[in-house]
C-alpha cells in the first residue's frame, strides 16, 4: 500500500513539474535572465523527496519581486536542470546569495550533491519578427 502510495505522489509531482511553477498571481513582467542550474540529487535522496523539497521553495522565491517561473527537467543520466526566469540579473544572484542563508531553503538545499552543482545566468532574447 506505501508502495502505491508513493508512486501516485511521484506521478501527481513529476506531471505537475512539466508545467512551470508560477506564484498564482498573471505578472505582467518579462523575463531578461535565465538562472540555469545544473546537479545531481544527494546520494539516498529520491526524486520525490527532492520535487518535494523544490515545491517547497516557491514560496521563498514567490516573495521576490523579480522572479517569474521556473521549470525543472531530469535527464536520463539523472541530471537535473532548474530553469529560473527573472527580471534582472542582480536580483536573480541576490536571491540566490540569500537562498544559502535561509533556514526554510535548507531542506532543498540538503537534497542537491553540493559537489555537482553548475551554474550560470544567461539572458533571454527576444525572438525576431
């Protein structure tokens, strides 16, 4: 029965993640900055302790005026890609300079292999007409 349990929950978070995560609320803002966050879970972490721990970060990110959505992927290798989108770079890197001091982003931050994390900003361009 846990088995069947979990496995529902796996399959509600991981199609829930194939949307972006958005705060609920129509912004109005547009997106100059991808956070591009590349890394492996922590060994004996699973891929539903971890989804857990990321919704848990929304409302964190939600508080910030400047974050837009967020996408997670996984590939086959188990590598995993949080896709941020922010209205500026110098908020996007504050948010996560004080991402690493906040207790409620603790949890997120323990299920990540500190070792394999890669991360860059890139901004967004517009596509041509």
């Amino acid at each position: 029965m846990k088995k069947i349990l979990f496995s529902a929950i796996a399959c509600l978070l991981l199609s829930s993640t194939a949307n972006a995560q958005e705060c609920g609320t129509k912004t109005s803002q547009v997106p100059a900055v991808a956070e591009i966050a590349q890394f492996r879970l922590a060994e004996n972490i699973t891929d539903e302790q971890f989804l857990i721990a990321a919704k848990d970060t929304m409302t964190y990110l939600c508080s910030i005026d400047g974050f837009i959505r967020r996408n997670l992927s996984k590939d086959e290798t188990g590598l995993w890609t949080d896709y941020v989108e922010w209205t500026d770079a110098k908020i996007a890197q504050s948010a996560a300079e004080n991402a690493m001091k906040r207790e409620d982003m603790m949890t997120f931050m323990t299920t990540i292999d500190p070792d394999s994390i890669s991360m860059k900003y890139s901004d967004i361009l517009p596509l041509s007409k």
